[in-house]
C-alpha cells in the first residue's frame, strides 16, 4: 500500500469568507487527488515547535508550537 500526505492550508478571505469557503478547498484538493488514484483517508492535525531565532541586532523571536493540517491518501 502506498500512501500521499499532503499539507492543508485553507486561504479565506477575513470578511467576507465562511467555512463553508474552507470546506471547498478541502474537497478540491480531494477531488483532485482521487481523480489521480489516490483514496482519501483522514485529515491529520501534526504539531510543529519552530525553534527561536536570534537576530542580527539582537532581536529575538521565542519559540513557539503551531499545527499543520496534513491530508493523508493511500493507494491499494
């Protein structure tokens, strides 16, 4: 079995976009890749930790955990 893990990014506008907007792009990118073969799975949230970073003139930006949705496919 083979599987596909693709990143979710849903992209709305702030006054005028619903969820009904970001459920539309997430059935786009599975029609997409089924039209391709592949099988729908599970949508997968994956906690991330961005390390800190210094700057050049001594600003620093902590670091910080974000999630990622990630859409997972398999082929048979």
């Amino acid at each position: 079995m083979e599987y596909k893990v693709v990143p979710f990014v849903a992209s709305i506008d702030p006054k005028k976009g619903t969820s009904d907007h970001v459920a539309q792009q997430l059935e786009s990118l599975i029609r997409n890749y089924t039209s391709q073969g592949w099988e729908y799975v599970r949508l997968e949230g994956v906690s991330t930790y961005i390390h800190p970073q210094t700057g050049c003139f001594g600003g620093n930006t902590p670091g910080y955990t974000t999630v990622k949705q990630m859409v997972v496919f398999q082929k048979k």
